[in-house]
C-alpha cells in the first residue's frame, strides 16, 4: 500500500473550496481566463476545472 500523500490531498481540497466558492458567487460555469462558459461536458468529468481545456488536450 502506498502512503498517503497529504500535499495531494491538500490540493484537492482547496480545488474543492475554490469550486464551491466559485458556486456561491455565480463564477462557476465561466472560464476564468477567457470569461467564455466552461463546456457542462468538461465539467462533468472535472468538476473543479477553472477553465475549458486546451484545444490541444
């Protein structure tokens, strides 16, 4: 069994506050770089993606 790795898991829970945040002020369907709406679809596999992925991804 491999060992915890408490950073990973620290960073996953601030996406998770940030995602939250994000709901409350109304800022969670928006790209944060562009300001364009973030695919539902990308969301659904990310759920604390802050922007829409790359066109190369």
């Amino acid at each position: 069994m491999e060992p915890l790795n408490l950073d990973a898991v620290e960073t996953d829970l601030a996406d998770v506050e940030k995602a939250l945040a994000r709901l409350d002020d109304g800022s969670y369907w928006t790209d944060e770089n562009t300001q364009l709406p973030i695919d539902p679809a990308h969301l659904a596999i990310h759920p604390t993606a802050r922007t829409n992925p790359s066109p190369l991804s």
